[in-house]
C-alpha cells in the first residue's frame, strides 16, 4: 500500500503533533526522495558504466531506492507508487494484515507486531530493518559504478532525519550507536564470507569495525568478542558474524547510560595504538574513520556538562585528519587523540 493509506487526517497525515507522521517523512525525510535519486545525471553515469538500461526500473538500484518497484504489480494497491521512494510500507512491512487493527485503543505495541507490523521499537530489528540498505552493496556497484561506499551508522543516521516517532523514555543514542555497529560488523562479515563482498577492500574495514567494536564493549559484554583474531578468514568471518549478533541482541537488552562514558574514555585512550608501526597506514586509517564517528557520537549522548567543550574543538581537528585515507599521518592522529583523551580526563 502506498503512503495515500495513512495520510489521512484523522490518522498519520494530520497537522496535529501527534498525527504529523507522513508530513514529515514526505517534505524532511530523505527517504521520501531516494526514487529521485535515480533519476539524476550521476545516477544516469553510474548506470551507464554498469550497463543498466535504467536505473529506475533495475533492481539493483530500486531495492533500495524504491522497494515498491521489486513488489510483483498483483501484491500493490494501485496508491503505491514507485515514485515514493522508501515510504512507509518500506520500513513498517506490509500493512494489510494490521491496517484495521491497529487503530484500536486496546491494541498494545506487541499485539501490533504480532499482527505483522514490522518490530521497529527494539534497537536490535531496528538496525535489521535499515542496515540491509545502508550497510550491503554489491562491489560492482562501487567498483565500476562508483556508488560511495556504504557506512552503517543507526545513531547517527536516526538523529539526521525528522523523527516522526518517540523513544522510550531513558534510551541512550549511545546504545542505538553500539547496536548498529554490531550489526554492521554481523552483517560485513556476512557479506565477506559469502564473497558478496571484495575482499582485498572490505576487509580492512571489517577489521576496524571489529577493532572498534571490542574496545567499546560494555562490561561482562559477550567474551567471544574480546579475543577474536581479526584474521581475514572464511572461517574468521563466519565466526565474527554469529558472535556480533549475540553482542547486538545482548546490548539491544541491557546497554544503559552508565555505560556510554566508559566506552568513550576507553576509545579516546586507543591514542597509543596508533604509533603501532607494525599495523598498515590502511588499517589505521580505516580504525581512525570509525573512531572518530564513534567519538562524535558518544559525545552526543553524553549528559550536558559532562564533556567539555574543548572536547568537541579537538574531536572537530580528528575529523579533518580522517578525511583522505591515501594521506591519513598515524603518528599526527595519534598526538591528538591523545590530547582528546586528555581533555576528557579519567
């Protein structure tokens, strides 16, 4: 079903707060806008070099930017349109086995999701919702293509678009942060031991993902996770991919705000391993990339007047020196994360 089938007044497409859903995601909301995309002279350049007749009509392109387009035409109402972009069926699954049903009042969140809608309240099917598009493409895409290469981030990329929902009261965006990583290293490792993915590309980043992920940890987190070797192995990946799902779920339950400021004074203290000259200029600079994204967003969810304000000048000047990996200085990088950690103090 199209989003015609929530946006009435009285429902999701009101002027009320309460009922504002579908104005959001329609006039702020990127998603509303990814089928645009396809539409592009870039896009038409991508397409070309992969030799896709259209990129708004092929699949490869559409089960991200428009996944009505991948929906057999006798399974869609004749309100969804591919033009919608990623709309609300997209991420809260087909409606027509609670559309009725959920606008009772007596109707709970777990009657809802056992009547077929999507589980999005849970930070663990939350991150499996979203990161299949945003962590997953294709190596042909951003080899030949030159699609941008796909970085998972669910704190970040929740906090960068209108919400149109509410949070339990208490959630951390830290958690949400932790969460998604684990999902991301689950689903890189996935994708490395299926050979969906380059291996000669993909596996520093997956390293650094599993780098960072073991130095955020929370304590008692899964000890699996704190003696993985990092070898980029058929082997290695499968394993690291059943040990970062038990993490997510596990964090999904039990990460609370005490945890976050450990992690971030444990991360701005990884300074000295970046005068490690046993380790590559690659690995450090792919370490450094999510380090620093990492940093940012423990900050953020780090209660006011905790974190001075100085930390945010020093974390704005790691973030420039990530920004090409081909001259990312370790040594530099190192000096100033150290004097991150040093403001942030123990």
């Amino acid at each position: 079903m199209g989003s015609r089938s929530c946006a009435n007044s009285s429902c999701h497409g009101g002027a009320d707060e309460k009922s504002r859903q579908v104005v959001l995601w329609s006039q702020h909301d990127v998603h509303s806008r990814a089928y645009a995309t396809l539409t592009t002279a870039r896009a038409a350049r991508m397409a070309e070099a992969l030799e896709i007749p259209d990129a708004t009509t092929s699949a490869r392109c559409t089960t991200c930017h428009a996944p009505v387009q991948t929906v057999p035409p006798a399974l869609r109402t004749a309100d969804a349109h591919v033009t919608e972009g990623v709309s609300c069926a997209s991420c809260h699954g087909p409606a027509d086995t609670w559309l009725r049903s959920h606008t009772r009042p007596d109707f709970t969140h777990a009657d809802r999701v056992a009547a077929g809608m999507r589980e999005l309240r849970d930070l663990y099917h939350r991150a499996n919702a979203c990161v299949a598009c945003h962590q997953t493409i294709e190596p042909e895409l951003t080899g030949t293509g030159r699609h941008p290469p796909l970085r998972f981030e669910l704190d970040g990329q929740t906090q960068s678009q209108p919400k149109h929902w509410a949070e339990p009261a208490g959630r951390s965006g830290a958690q949400a942060w932790f969460v998604g990583q684990a999902v991301a290293l689950r689903e890189m490792s996935w994708a490395l031991a299926s050979g969906a993915a380059d291996l000669a590309r993909e596996t520093p980043r997956w390293q650094a993902a599993l780098w960072l992920l073991q130095r955020a940890r929370p304590a008692g987190a899964d000890a699996a996770l704190v003696n993985f070797s990092s070898d980029a192995r058929p082997a290695s990946f499968t394993a690291a991919r059943q040990i970062a799902d038990a993490v997510a779920q596990e964090a999904a339950r039990t990460w609370s705000a005490a945890d976050t400021r450990p992690a971030l004074v444990r991360l701005a203290n990884t300074h000295a391993e970046f005068s490690d000259t046993q380790i590559s200029a690659l690995a450090h600079a792919c370490r450094a990339e999510r380090l620093v994204l990492a940093l940012d967003r423990l900050i953020a969810a780090s209660p006011a007047g905790e974190v001075p304000p100085a930390a945010s000048a020093q974390l704005d000047r790691l973030f420039r020196l990530v920004q090409s990996q081909p001259d990312f200085a370790p040594a530099g990088f190192a000096r100033e994360l150290a004097g991150f950690a040093a403001l942030l103090g123990p």
